[in-house]
C-alpha cells in the first residue's frame, strides 16, 4: 500500500489523510506498552517516509489497541500516558501535529487542529 501511493502521488491529489490506528498485533492480553507504542511509531515513520514529498495534512488517531491494557488509557495527569508520549514525539510535525497540538494531546489525550484543502 505504501508503495503505491507514494508510487501514485502525484495523479491521486490527496488533502488530507485520517489515520485511525488499531497497529498492534490483537493478541490483546500478550502485548506489552512498549511494544504497542513501537508499533505505532514505527508505522509512523514508515508513513512519514512515504509522504515526505507531499504537502498531505495528516490526523493521527490511537485505536482502541493501541493502548495497554486494551482499551484504557492512563490520565491521571498530564504527561502521565506511557503511550501518548511516545506517540506526541513521532507525531510532532508540520504536518501531524504542531508542539501546542501535541502539549494538549499529551495532556488530556485529545487535539484539535484546523483544516482547508490543499489549493
């Protein structure tokens, strides 16, 4: 798939890209943090490889196995979240998230950020 689209670039005009997670494996109970988030940042560069070349706004999302234990996310307080940590670095970019967007996604395990087309 990564080959293709960035073999396809240029005919496919793509604006924006959603990326909704669920990366690990499903073997739910046998993961470990780590090897969830390793998941998911290694995707990610695989992802910023691929779209390098490209000006393509991207909003990364965690999917529900994209936390450990599956399903439950840590906020006790800011900066607290094993995972969303990792996750802010590899996802701090002009593209994914700028370092405000990613304070508040470390924070509280959300973001926001605004959209327009790609003229």
């Amino acid at each position: 798939m990564l080959d293709f689209i960035e073999k396809n670039q240029s005919t496919l005009k793509t604006d924006f890209m959603t990326w909704v997670g669920d990366n690990s494996a499903h073997n739910t109970w046998d993961n470990t943090e780590e090897e969830i988030t390793l998941y998911t940042t290694t995707i990610t560069e695989m992802w910023k490889k691929t779209l390098a070349k490209e000006n393509i706004e991207v909003f990364p999302v965690q999917g529900n196995h994209d936390t450990w234990p599956v399903n439950v996310q840590e906020f006790s307080g800011p900066g607290q979240n094993y995972a969303i940590n990792h996750l802010k670095s590899a996802w701090t970019d002009k593209n994914w998230l700028t370092s405000d967007q990613a304070g508040v996604f470390s924070a509280y395990g959300y973001y926001s950020k605004p959209f327009s087309f790609n003229e």
